[in-house]
C-alpha cells in the first residue's frame, strides 16, 4: 500500500489520529512515518526523540511495517485497557 492508501485505511478503522503521524515530526507519543530524499522513515516518537527507527528504499515496505506495528501496539494497548 502507498501512504494514501495507509491512511485511507487507517480512517476507515477508526484508528485515533493522535496516535500516529504520516508527515513524520516528533509529536508526543506517536507511530509516525516519513519521507526525505526517497528514504522512508517509521519510528515512535516519544518527548523528541524517535525510538524503533526503521528504515525502507520503498514506500510500500515502509506503509505496510508501519500499519502492522501500529495495530499490534493499539492491541496490546488495549489488552491493557489503555486505548
């Protein structure tokens, strides 16, 4: 999937925006995923720091890592009874 297609998805989940970023930036405890240079970034941003950083040449690798670990986290959150 390409990142339209991410977040088309993650709306129609209705999976909370404060939960994740597809512009990137470092906003407080977040999925987060971006773009620079043809190099795709997925990581957590938590207090300004990106955590778990992964890296991918392809938007479609970066998409899918990044839509598999966010609903894995959001499982375990809510296992929890966080989300």
């Amino acid at each position: 999937m390409n990142i339209k297609e991410l977040e088309l998805r993650l709306i129609s989940e209705n999976i909370r925006s404060d939960v994740y970023s597809l512009n990137g930036g470092l906003p407080n405890e977040a999925c987060c995923i971006s773009q620079s240079n043809g190099i795709w970034e997925v990581y957590y941003s938590e207090r300004g720091n990106k955590s778990g950083l992964r890296i991918f040449q392809k938007e479609e690798e970066a998409c899918q890592y990044f839509y598999d670990s966010l609903i894995e986290a959001l499982k375990d959150l809510k296992d929890m009874g966080l989300y």
